[in-house]
C-alpha cells in the first residue's frame, strides 16, 4: 500500500520537490541495475543523470566522480554468498560489531580503520574474524550509497581471507524496500527527481544493491550471541519464532508482500513486523516492566548466552543485565564519534572512533 501511494503522489511530489534541491551540483550513485548479460548503471554527476551499460569486457573504462567507493570489478568477481540461508555460526575466535551507521561513510571508515577492520586502503584487515553491521546504513545521512558499495566490496574480500561481513537488516532497511522513505536525505529526492523514479524501486530486485540486499537476514547467532537491530521480545519467544521463520518471513512476506496489507491478515506477521518485532523493539529500554527473568526466558529460548542489538541510541557501547544485553548503536548517526564492540576469546570490549580499548 505504501508503494501504490507513492506512486499516485509522485507526479505532484516531484512538482514540489523543487525546495529540497541544493544550490550545490549534485553528485550520486552509482545505481547497477540488471539487464540481461550486461548491467546498466545510472548515476548523477553535475546533477546530471547518466546512465551507461557495461559488461565483463569493459567495466574497467566505467568512471564517475564518487569511483573512489565504487569499484566495478566485484560486480563481475564471480563471487557468490553460499551462506545466505545459514544463520549459525561457530567456533569464530574474533567478532566486531557496530550498528546504526545511517550514511556516515566518512565516520564508518575511521572507526573500521583505527580499530583495525580495514587497512589505510579500506581494504579488509581482519582475517578470519566475523564483522557485524547490526542494521540501518540506511536513512538520515548523505552517503548511503558509499556505505553499501563499501560493506557490499568488504564482504568479498573477508571472504577471500577466510573471514565473514554479517549485514543484518534494521528497520530503517525494510521501510527504504517496503517504501517508507520519510527519513531519507534531500540529496536522495534530488536523485528521484532527475532519475523519474522513485528510491525504493532504486533498490528493487533488479538492481544489484536491490538483490543483494535481499539475501540478508535480520537476525543470526555468532558462538553463543544472538545478532539482531532492535531485540527479541519475549513475545517472540512465547510464540515459538525460531531464527529461520523470522529471517524466511521477512525475506518472503514482508518486504516483497504483494498486496502489502494482506501480510497483516496473519497475527503472527503483524506481530514481527510490529513495535514487539525484531526490528522495532525496544523493551529493554523502554519497558519499565521488563525483567531479567524474562530476558532469561528469551535467550533460553534461542540457546544463547546473550543478545546484541542496535536501534536504540546511546552514547557509548553499553551493557545491560549482567552482560547478557550490548547495545553498539553509539549514535553514529550523528556523524560525531562513534564505537565499535569486540568480542574476542570471550571477552567484550569497545573501541572508540580513534582505536582506543576500554573493557566493557
């Protein structure tokens, strides 16, 4: 439903978009969009749409002024994620997680870089370690699309090093695909308006972002620690959702649901994609009555020891109850400071933006 409105509304919503264009020339993308052997990529430069297609045989020639995040070669490595439908992983000796990045580009590479993520080149630097965006790289800032070109590249070259990039779907993800965009940068309605298209479809399952977007979960588990944006409720729990039926319907039911409010006919649907779900949820902060004992009850449920989640900002990274909830959503957003978390022979500590430790 959201997406029929947009479309009704957006011959009238370009006409007003005048008031969002920036005075400052425009500069966006690359977009990759499928179209048979070959993909066409759109961008804006100058605040000039362009569109061109390329192939395995001449990607190399491709230029633009935003190249330096996007590199063409991953588009043709050959590279295929064999673990999308895996969402147990074990015996991993070195975690690193953040969350809530929401366009920081600049930000997000001094974190990863001085906490030895990547190296100078922004290439991957972390061996065999697992690195977890805790969800929403979407929404709010101005380099969205650096951001998932960058994770979208760094995920092929820890693979190579036998290491694993975990992007988690947050909420700010499924309302950009579902076609919520209040929260999106004027620089993305400039790039609707030259494109004639709106951003959701931008990110369609034709397009390569789009596709691979899809194939990411919303939750897994690490060793022993759950990985979800916003929490998992007791709710959840008590109805018996297992991992795989959260990751399988939101992947199948939710962000693709075609009518969009039939998935709502289902209680069981309605409630993940609900303030209760694992996008959403908050009761660990919000919820005066929520208890130790029915966090126990929870991680028990999943068989874990204890749960990390974004979507509710802090500070700093923080634990809660005894260690069996970290929060890494350290207000990265705000394009200030940030922290990173570390999980490493079972013991948890926080880099801050310039590489300082501290225990946690």
């Amino acid at each position: 439903m959201k997406k029929l409105i947009y479309l009704l509304t957006m011959g009238s919503f370009l006409v007003m978009l005048g008031a969002f264009v920036s005075e400052e020339p425009l500069n966006d993308g690359p977009y990759v969009f499928e179209k048979g052997k070959k993909l066409l990529v759109r961008w804006v430069e100058d605040s000039v749409a362009n569109k061109r297609m390329i192939s395995s045989k001449n990607y190399s020639k491709f230029k633009s002024k935003d190249e330096k995040y996007f590199n063409p070669k991953y588009l043709f490595s050959g590279y295929t994620n064999k673990d999308t439908k895996t969402f147990d992983f074990q015996g991993v000796k070195k975690i690193a997680a953040l969350s809530d990045v929401h366009g920081q580009y600049d930000l997000f590479i001094k974190i990863l870089r001085n906490n030895g993520i990547i190296d100078a080149q922004n290439q991957w630097a972390y061996g065999d370690g697992h690195f977890v965006i805790v969800g929403d790289i979407f929404d709010r800032g101005d380099k969205v699309q650096e951001c998932l070109w960058f994770v979208y590249q760094l995920e092929q070259q820890a693979a190579a090093a036998g290491g694993k990039v975990h992007y988690l779907l947050g909420n700010h993800e499924v309302m950009v695909l579902t076609g919520d965009l209040r929260y999106i940068h004027d620089k993305y309605r400039q790039t609707e308006q030259l494109f004639q298209m709106p951003y959701w479809q931008i990110f369609g399952p034709e397009s390569e972002l789009g596709k691979w977007l899809r194939t990411k979960p919303v939750t897994l588990r690490i060793n022993d620690v759950q990985f979800v944006h916003g929490g998992l409720a007791p709710s959840l729990a008590a109805s018996k959702f297992s991992v795989e039926a959260i990751n399988r319907i939101f992947t199948d039911q939710i962000i693709d649901a075609v009518p969009e409010d039939s998935i709502y006919n289902d209680p069981k649907i309605k409630l993940l994609d609900g303030s209760q779900g694992p996008i959403w949820y908050r009761g660990y902060f919000k919820d005066a009555n929520f208890t130790e004992s029915q966090l126990d009850m929870v991680l028990n449920y999943y068989e874990v020891k204890r749960v990390v989640v974004g979507h509710t900002s802090q500070e700093e990274v923080k634990s809660l109850f005894n260690d069996k909830v970290i929060v890494v959503d350290s207000s990265i957003k705000l394009g200030e400071s940030g922290e990173i978390l570390f999980l490493e022979k079972d013991q948890l500590s926080v880099g801050d933006m310039m590489g300082k430790k501290r225990k946690l």
